[in-house]
C-alpha cells in the first residue's frame, strides 16, 4: 500500500483522477475509526495526530507519551496492542512508596514509571536514568509534554564499574536496548555511553535511597554489584526484572541476582493479586519476570501488611 503522502503526490502532478484520489485516500482514512474502535478495550484514551508527531494519552492518569514511528514496542504502543503495561506491578508500587521518598529509575526508558509515580505523589524525589541518547530524549520530552519539572534526569547508565562502553541499540525495539545483543539483530547500532556506579552516584549526591527500580534487560546483576553500599546502609525496597535469556548474555542466573541480596538480609518476591509471595529459585517453569526485594527486618512491616 502506497503512503498518504505518496498518493496526494500524484493526485497534484495528475497521475490520477480525482475521483480514485479520493477512494484510495478513504480507504486509509477509514483505519481512523478502527483505531476509535479498539481504543475502549486499552488504557489508552486518546491519540493526538498533530504536525510531525503522535501522542497517546493513557486512560486514568492522563499521561502524555509522544511515539517514535521506527519504535514497535514503544510503551505506549505496547499499551495499544497489549490493552495495558505492568499495570499489576505499577499499582503496587504505588502501594509501596512513602512521601518523602528519594527513588532511583535506573533504565528510566520513555519514562513510564518515572512519569506514573511524579503524578501520584507531590513529596517524592525521583532521579531517573537512561544512558541511551535518544530513548534520553524521549524522556525529557514526555516529562515536558506533561509539565513535570521534578523528576531529575541523567544520560548516565549503571554498571559495577565507571566506564564508557557501547550498547546496542535496535531502532525499532528501543526497550531492549542492552549491553548486549539480546535480539541477536543485525540491525542493531552501538551507541557509546556513560556509565558509572550507584554507591558512587548516592555517595556524590548525599543520598538516602527509599526505593530502587531496575529495568536494565540483563544487566542487573552489574549494577546491583555496584551498589552494595547503598543496599547495606540504605535498604531500598528494590524492584527489578529479572530474565534467564537476557541474563545468560553476561553469563549469570537469576539465583546469582537472589544469592546476592540473601547475604545482604534481603528476601526475593513475586507479586500475585496484590500480595507479595516469597519466591526462592527461579527454575526452568518459573514464569515471572518482575520481582521485588525487600529487607527481612527493615521492611518487616511492608512484609506483613502485603503477604
């Protein structure tokens, strides 16, 4: 199929009457009120066409998120074909955070849940970050559609060691950006970037950490690594995902990520119907992805409230 642009083209040079001009046109315009159609079965509310971008609203929230058309699995677009996005995760960490909470997004991406929690809570602190120019971009541009000015952002990526290395970075797939090929495409751009630790970040910014959340697609384990201090004097409640396939790119399990906060005092989590479930060993049946760690006394209270 020709594009809009493309038709109205030879439409003005006469290439075609304007009678099938105005049939092929309607024929792609009709896709307009598809969309109207399957909007009600989503959280998304809204889709804006203005000049030279596309913005979806999300139902409830009202969070604005400008799309990028190369990007297929945008989060807003993940939530037109999948009706919604960690929806369960989202609500209770919500559940989770306490006013005056300083919070870390690290892998930040568009700036889902940075944005999410910014509009629910006016005393919080959210310091978000996303090492990968563009998806940087996208962040700080949602937050400026959607006229927040307190979340801090950083072009910076976490790792257990300050450095600057490539990641790879596939245009149509932003979110798996990773340190490592996880796709295996050939399509995939390095892109240099920064990293560096967060026991030195917390260290340079005078920070208490209350909560962490990691999206890093299979490097947890690194930054984790890398912030040990912080988890031993802070103890954030730590909200991460963890996956066999990406972690088996940097040659780790997920146990490692779960024996690492075991010897710091920290039980491992999944989530089901709003309570927290102790989840011991990932194995090969495991189907969760997202998990929670909180402090065995520390978070004693959250612990008994949410099990």
């Amino acid at each position: 199929m020709k594009k809009l642009k493309e038709i109205k083209e030879e439409y003005s040079e006469g290439k075609i009457e304007k009678k099938d001009f105005i049939d092929r046109m309607h024929d792609i315009h009709k896709y307009l009120f598809e969309y109207s159609e399957i909007l009600k079965e989503t959280d998304v509310s809204k889709i804006e066409i203005t000049d030279n971008s596309v913005i979806m609203t999300i139902r409830g929230s009202e969070i604005k998120m400008i799309c990028d058309k190369n990007d297929k699995r945008i989060i807003a677009v993940e939530i037109l074909n999948f009706n919604s996005f960690e929806k369960e995760e989202l609500q209770f960490v919500k559940r989770l955070i306490k006013s005056g909470s300083a919070i870390l997004d690290i892998g930040a991406n568009v700036g889902w849940y940075s944005l999410n929690l910014s509009k629910e809570f006016k005393n919080i602190r959210i310091f978000a970050f996303e090492p990968v120019p563009k998806t940087y971009n996208y962040l700080n541009s949602n937050l400026l559609l959607n006229n927040i000015t307190g979340i801090k952002t950083y072009n910076i990526g976490f790792s257990d060691e300050e450095k600057n290395v490539d990641i790879y970075l596939n245009p149509d797939c932003s979110g798996n950006s990773s340190l490592a090929n996880l796709l295996g495409s050939a399509k995939v751009e390095k892109v240099n970037c920064r990293f560096t630790t967060v026991d030195l970040f917390v260290k340079q910014n005078n920070l208490k950490v209350d909560f962490i959340k990691c999206d890093v697609e299979g490097a947890e384990l690194l930054v984790f690594r890398g912030a040990i201090e912080v988890l031993k004097s802070s103890k954030p409640i730590v909200f991460t995902e963890m996956l066999r396939k990406w972690s088996a790119k940097f040659n780790y399990h997920p146990n490692d990520i779960i024996d690492l906060f075991k010897n710091l005092g920290y039980h491992c989590y999944s989530l089901n119907e709003g309570k927290l479930i102790q989840f011991y060993t990932m194995n090969e049946d495991t189907i969760e992805t997202n998990f929670f760690f909180l402090h065995k006394d520390y978070h004693s209270e959250q612990i008994l409230n949410f099990s």
